[in-house]
C-alpha cells in the first residue's frame, strides 16, 4: 500500500523534528545557570503558551492548522458533493467568527493569560493575517466539492461503489486526475 518514497518523506520529517529538539535542547544546556534557573521555573508556561514570546507568523500557522483539519479538507468536498452547497455557508460563517473572536475574546484571554502572544496588537495582528489565508482555504475546499460534482456528473462512484465510505471521493478524484502522472 505505501510505497518506498512514502517511508522515506515520513523518515525525512521524522528526523527534521529530532534534529529542532536536540538544536533546542543543546541550545539550552549551553546557556547560562542564571537563564537555566528561569528556564526550569517557567517550564509550564513555556509549554501552555511558549513564555508568551512567540512571534506572529508561527500562532497563524498553528491557528490554521487547528481550525483545517486533514478530515476537513477530505470531508468538507464529500459533503458538498453529497448534500449541496449549503455547507459552503457553514464554512464561510465559521471564517467570519473570527473577527467576533479577535474583537470580545482575545482581550479576555489575554487577561488570564491564555494567550501566546507578548501584547494584544500581536494578538490581533495574528487575526487579521490569518482570516485572509482561512478565507482562501475554505474557498478551496467548497471549490473541490463544486468540481467534484462536476467531475463526476452521470457516474456517481457512490452509486457504483466505487468507494466504501464519503470521505474517499477526494482522493478517487485526485487519483483520476493525476494517476498518469505517477
């Protein structure tokens, strides 16, 4: 089922992440005993919310890692296929939230200290580059669903159990598309 090169590329972002912890963690034993004393005190907020210094770019990514999923980009066309799209609304109610987020909650949770970011304007600067890209992502996944309906037209692999569950229809898609390319 996996090929050689799928082993590889998961062997390569294995070692990539055992190559940042040990940088990381060298990086540590080398600094000084005065910076190794606040670093063993703050282990727990560096965990919860990395000492609230991280910078913006890294919050956007892991905002949109959390909020897209690899079952949202795989579901979300397969329900729209399957039941219309009226999910598209769904989807774009959940990209306007986070405006209404940016505005009443952050400042709370920044407050109770919940929030990774150093001050409120990185706060809201983290929301205002990240409704763009969520925005773009969303458009994309109701796109696939719309030409998954169109590529599909008069042959309903579901019908023809061409796949056991919803969730396949993308990958069947991508696989007819781009199957001559492999």
């Amino acid at each position: 089922m996996f090929a050689l090169v799928d082993f590889g590329v998961f062997g390569i972002f294995l070692l990539l992440s055992l190559f940042v912890g040990l940088y990381h963690g060298i990086g540590r034993s080398l600094s000084s005993k005065s910076e190794q004393q606040h670093q063993q005190n703050s282990k727990t907020g560096d965990f919860l919310d990395g000492g609230r210094r991280l910078p913006v770019f890294p919050v956007c990514l892991s905002l949109l890692t959390t909020f897209v999923s690899g079952i949202g980009l795989l579901g979300v066309p397969a329900e729209i296929y399957t039941k219309g799209s009226g999910l598209f609304i769904y989807t774009m109610a959940g990209t306007l939230a986070f405006p209404i987020i940016g505005i009443f909650f952050i400042p709370i949770f920044y407050k109770i200290k919940y929030c990774s970011m150093p001050s409120l304007g990185h706060a809201h600067r983290v929301l205002n580059l990240t409704i763009p890209a969520n925005i773009i992502i969303q458009l994309m996944i109701t796109y696939i669903g719309f030409l998954m309906v169109a590529f599909f037209q008069g042959c309903d692999p579901v019908a023809l159990k061409e796949v056991k569950t919803m969730d396949q229809l993308t990958i069947l898609m991508a696989n007819r598309i781009f199957g001559n390319l492999i």
